[in-house]
C-alpha cells in the first residue's frame, strides 16, 4: 500500500493521499500529528509520519 509512495511528499501530494483539505493539512502540521519540516515556505512531509498518522486514527 505505501510502497509507490515516496519517502518525502509535498504538502499537496499527502493532501490527495489522506483525502483532506489544505487547512486541515496545514492544521496537523502546525499541531504536529504529521511530521514535516519546511523548506523556504513550502512544507515536506516525511512518509513514515503519514503512516504513523494514519495508524493513530
């Protein structure tokens, strides 16, 4: 299931993943649920954080 999913995706393409919104990605960045980091502006997320956060709910 996780295997065609890069290590590091951009906010965009985890969006389209989880099936959420930019507001709610933004929101589980900034709370820290999802694990990421920025470069200049833009947000990367590691995959293992995604799978963490969806083992979680």
């Amino acid at each position: 299931m996780f295997d065609d999913i890069p290590d590091i995706l951009t906010a965009k393409e985890c969006q389209q993943f989880l099936k959420i919104g930019k507001n709610s990605m933004l929101r589980y960045l900034k709370t820290g649920e999802i694990e990421g980091f920025k470069i200049g502006s833009r947000w990367r997320i590691y995959k293992f954080s995604v799978i963490e956060f969806l083992r979680k709910r």
